[in-house]
C-alpha cells in the first residue's frame, strides 16, 4: 500500500494505491486538520488523517508551507515517529515534475500562494517566492488580490474613475467605498480566504478591464522572474513544470508566464500540469519501492529513522 498527499494552502489531496487500484482518493480543507497554533497537534492530526484509512508502507507528502530543507525535515522527522513505514516529506511544488514524468527542473506554483522550487546536484532545496501574500505570492490568487486592489488604488490617485475591476472588488469585499479596500482585505488575514475574489481579477479582465489585464500580465512576469533566479543560482531549467488551483483554470495567467518566461529564459519549456499533483507523490512511492530513488531528491525516513543514501549520507 502507497500513500500520496498533497497539502496545499487550501485543500489536502490524499490518495492511497493498492497494486495500482485507488482504495481512498479524498480532498479536504486544509484547516480541517491544519490550525498553525500547534505544530505538534498538527502532526498528530496529519498522522490521523493517514492512519484513519489504512496503514501504508510507503508515504510521499508534498506539503504547503515547507519552503526550505529544514522546514521539510521537520516534519518528515515528527511525523515518521507517528507513522510506521517509509516518508519522504517535500514541498508541494516537488510533486509537479513527477506527476508530469520528469526527474529534473523547477516547479513553479500558483495556487493560494506562489514558490518557484528546484534541487542542485546536492539534492539542497533552491527556492524563490513563497514569502505569503503580505510580502510577497505575486502571481498566486492571493497575490493577485492584493495587486488588483493596489493597482485600482493607483488609477484612483491619478484621477481616473473607477473601473470594472475596482466595482468588482467592491462588491466581492461587501464593502462601498474603495477608500476601505486596504482595511478590507487585512479584515479576510488569511491568503486562503482573500485568494477566493482571484476570480473576480480574471472575471474583470474579460469584461474589458485594462487595469485587470495587466495585473495579470505583472503576475506572469513575476512567476518568470521566479524561474529566472533559479536558473542564476544553479537549478536545471531546462524544464519548467507550473500548476496550482489559479494557474491550471486561468488561461490568461499561463500565456502571461509563458510569454515573460520566453523572453527571461528562451531555452526553458514551460509544461501545464494539469493533473492532480497528487498523483506525482505516488510516482514517487511507486519509485522508491521498485528502488529507483530520485537522484536529486533527499533521502526518508523508514520506520522512524533517516535512510542513508547509496554513498551512505543520511537524510
């Protein structure tokens, strides 16, 4: 038995195979099990959610929030004490690239937040982006909000009136004035709950609006630039894979990155998956039980303990 999840900002995938055959495939929302208060609770809840089902022997997580090879271990070592087996935790992003086939390049998502995820020949994490919708997830649903609105408030200050994307917010926030679009906004707190008026940005560059278009041509320039600083700093960018709830269903956001990424990277392929990510966490189960690990990728855990590499480096 192999389980695969992925742990996005706003829903859990989790999906486990018997001899190829699906016995339980299951989406929930993410702070149904995940409260950030206790990281501990949240393990033992995620070990729950895992062990409510059927006992795995192999168990690969793409986990949202895990931006750096510290925070993976982390929870690839609290969690295997709790679950029997072998685990391999990873950035969501990671499962990108196996459930599209391939072993190398970086995986850029746009979802709740955005990250731009790639491994040197070290197997180290490289990562840009990721720094939450406060900061940073330009071209994520929640990024996306924050810059129609901010991007409405410029045109305002220039005394232009306000136009469809700006009366869209309006009325998605529940507000009359955009003089509370800022207030507003900070009111939702969280990237899952303000990522859901994302639509309303797309909506809006249908109907006509030029401040919405190019807010969405910004956000596929700054997933490019994403991808651009990985290359610099050393990742394999031959293959570009992107996915995530906002890219995958928004056309314009793609053609904007594919287009940026051509001029910032023109020997670079920009592949959709569109699949569920999930599915790439069992390609990776599925390859660590026939014994073909991943080159790049770092080493689990099997039965609460670190698996030494073939060179015999431990996780």
């Amino acid at each position: 038995m192999i389980a695969g999840i992925d742990i996005g900002g706003t829903k859990t995938h989790v999906r486990f195979e018997l001899d190829g055959r699906a016995v339980v495939d299951r989406t929930i929302l993410t702070n149904e099990w995940r409260g950030r208060n206790d990281v501990l609770q949240d393990v033992r809840n995620l070990a729950s959610l895992i062990l409510n089902d059927v006992c795995p022997t192999i168990t690969v997580i793409g986990a949202h929030g895990c931006d750096s090879d510290d925070d993976r271990l982390a929870l690839q070592v609290r969690l295997s004490a709790l679950l029997p087996g072998t685990l391999l935790v990873l950035n969501d992003s990671e499962l990108l690239l196996p459930a599209c086939g391939k072993e190398t390049g970086i995986a850029v998502i746009s979802g709740t937040g955005s990250i731009a995820v790639s491994r040197d020949v070290d197997r180290s994490m490289i990562a840009a982006g990721g720094w939450g919708w406060f900061l940073g997830d330009e071209g994520s649903a929640s990024g996306l909000v924050r810059d129609a609105a901010r991007a409405v408030r410029l045109a305002l200050d220039g005394g232009e009136a306000i136009d469809i994307l700006g009366l869209r917010l309006l009325e998605g926030l529940g507000i009359a004035s955009p003089i509370d679009l800022g207030r507003a906004i900070a009111a939702i707190g969280t990237a899952a709950g303000i990522g859901q008026l994302a639509p309303l940005v797309f909506h809006s560059a249908d109907e006509g609006s030029a401040i919405a278009r190019n807010v969405i041509e910004k956000a596929g320039t700054s997933l490019s630039f994403l991808t651009e600083q990985l290359i610099k700093r050393g990742a394999f960018g031959a293959d570009v894979v992107t996915g995530g709830g906002v890219i995958t269903r928004q056309p314009r956001l793609f053609d904007a990155f594919r287009s940026a990424l051509a001029r910032r990277a023109p020997a670079a392929t920009l592949t959709l998956v569109e699949q569920p990510p999930v599915l790439g966490a069992l390609e990776l189960a599925r390859s660590i039980g026939a014994g073909n690990y991943p080159p790049r990728l770092p080493m689990p855990h099997v039965n609460g303990r670190p698996s030494p590499s073939k060179d015999g480096r431990a996780a």
